[in-house]
C-alpha cells in the first residue's frame, strides 16, 4: 500500500468543504490535483471514499470510516514534529488546551495560570467552544487536552474527572420561587427557560430536566453563559447552570438560586485527551499536574 499524505490531506480537505473546488481552495492546489489525489487514494484502500450528491460531494460508507484514521495519520505526524522539535530544543515546548465555554469562564483559567506559574518555558493556548466544538478538537488532534462535563463514548478519547460540577437553577433575585424554599418540578410548568446553543452539555441537562418532569417551557437560546445570566437577573427566564459559573453572581445576590426537587444530579468535570498514540512528555505533566491541583 502507497498511500501518501497528499492523498489522504486532500481526501480530508473534500470532508470538510464538501467540494473538490473547496478543497483546491483550502489547499492551494489545482481541482485536478485534488480529484487524483482522492482517486489514487481510493484505488490504494480498495473501494470508492467519496460520491456526488448533487453539486458536491459526500463520503461513502467506506470513507466515513476511513475519516478518522486519516485524520489521526496527520495528526499524530504532526505532534510526532512537534515532540522531535521539542525533544531537540528547537522549538519552545506548546500545550494546546480546549474547553467547554462553562469551564473556561470559571476554572480552566486558574489552573492554567498555575501550571504557566510551575513551567515558565511553556506556550500555552485556550480554545473555547461548545460540547461537540471540543470533542472535534480532541479528535482531531487540535488540543492536546480539553474540558468537558460529561466525556464521549469514544474508545479514542480517555478521560479524568477533575471536580464536581453542581448545576444550580437561576432567576431573577426577586422570583417569588427563589425564596420558596422546595418545590416540586411540577411547579415550574409553563416558566420561560432559558437555554444555550444546540451543542452545549448544559443545555441538554435543561432539556432532560423537562422531559423527564413533561414541563412545558416556553425556550429562549441564547449563546453564551453570560447572556444566561443576564437574561435570568433580567426576569426574562429560569435556567440550570454550572455552580462554578455563576458563583459570583450568586454571592453578590444578582441573581437568585431557585430550590427545586428532582434537578439534576451533581456530575464531574472532565478532563480529556486521545488515546491515540504515544502521549506528549508536556501532556502527561500536565495531566498529572491537574490531578494533583
């Protein structure tokens, strides 16, 4: 077998544009070097990768199963560089860091802080985005580590809990509910809930929440935490969030803490990294560090 890295980083250029225009694009290179990479590729496998839908292309059966072996090929070349470049000291030692928006807003910044602290040699990145964002950075050999609450069945990926991670329910300081004391769910039918983007773990938990007590809601998504909270403090809605992202606004008593029965069990942050492979010397410190932290 002959299968070279032009082929298999324009196959995973098609993936991602859905195009063979797209893909020349992102690569620089001419449509008819893309459309013989991808065909050598797919002789050399043994069966077709991709087919037309359209005016574009999608992968077949073959080629959905083949992506992630692709793309763990490049990545793993690419942090085996990076690794000899740091094994030789020629290239300042990198840790690329990935994290639920939750997380990132409340205590990845902190443990970052105190590693940068402990290793002053190393360049450290954070990248922020929603449950799914995070899992295609991981698996794409993106991060090198990442944030979650609840990790991925995926046998690629291992994961550590790190810390509790209590999900509290917010209002406006002066909901009649927030001085209720217990209540039952029930109790809740018909309140505007508010939610964050599809994609986001938290927003799922609120979307349990109501299934599993059959409340009608009546929803408004927004995007971020910090919008959460200030459509919450505004009396615009209710919603469960990470303790540890509103924490503060809790103390200052912006917004108020909603006791209701049956919420969602306390859960863990998790931390992550792949599995596949040999893991970075600057990975494994950092994971021990978090462990001990």
């Amino acid at each position: 077998m002959s299968i070279t890295l032009t082929q298999l980083r324009s196959f995973l250029a098609v993936m991602r544009t859905g195009s063979v225009t797209g893909a020349a694009d992102e690569l620089v290179v001419t449509q008819p070097s893309v459309s013989a990479a991808v065909t050598a590729l797919s002789r050399e496998v043994g069966t077709a990768l991709l087919e037309r839908e359209g005016r574009g292309v999608r992968p077949t059966a073959a080629g959905a199963a083949f992506a992630p072996f692709a793309t763990d090929v490049i990545g793993l070349l690419e942090r085996g560089t990076s690794t000899a470049l740091e094994a030789a000291a020629l290239s300042a030692r990198e840790l690329n860091i990935a994290a639920v928006t939750t997380a990132a807003e409340s205590f990845v910044p902190a443990l970052i802080r105190s590693f940068s602290e402990a290793h002053p040699g190393v360049g450290l990145t954070l990248s922020v985005g929603n449950r799914e964002g995070v899992f295609a950075m991981v698996a794409d050999h993106t991060a090198d580590v990442a944030f979650v609450g609840r990790p991925p069945r995926d046998e690629r990926i291992e994961s550590w809990p790190v810390r509790v991670n209590e999900l509290v329910l917010i209002g406006a300081p002066d909901d009649p509910f927030v001085a209720a004391g217990p209540m039952p769910p029930a109790d809740l039918d018909g309140r505007a809930w508010l939610l964050r983007e599809p994609g986001s773990g938290t927003r799922t938990a609120n979307e349990e929440f109501l299934a599993d007590h059959g409340l009608g809601a009546r929803t408004l998504t927004l995007g971020s935490n910090g919008a959460i909270k200030q459509a919450a403090r505004a009396g615009l809605g209710i919603s469960f969030v990470s303790r540890d992202a509103v924490a503060a606004e809790l103390e200052a008593g912006l917004v108020g803490a909603i006791d209701v029965a049956g919420g969602p069990e306390p859960r863990h942050w998790h931390m992550l990294r792949l599995a596949v492979g040999p893991a970075r010397p600057l990975v494994d410190e950092f994971v021990d560090f978090v462990a001990q932290a």
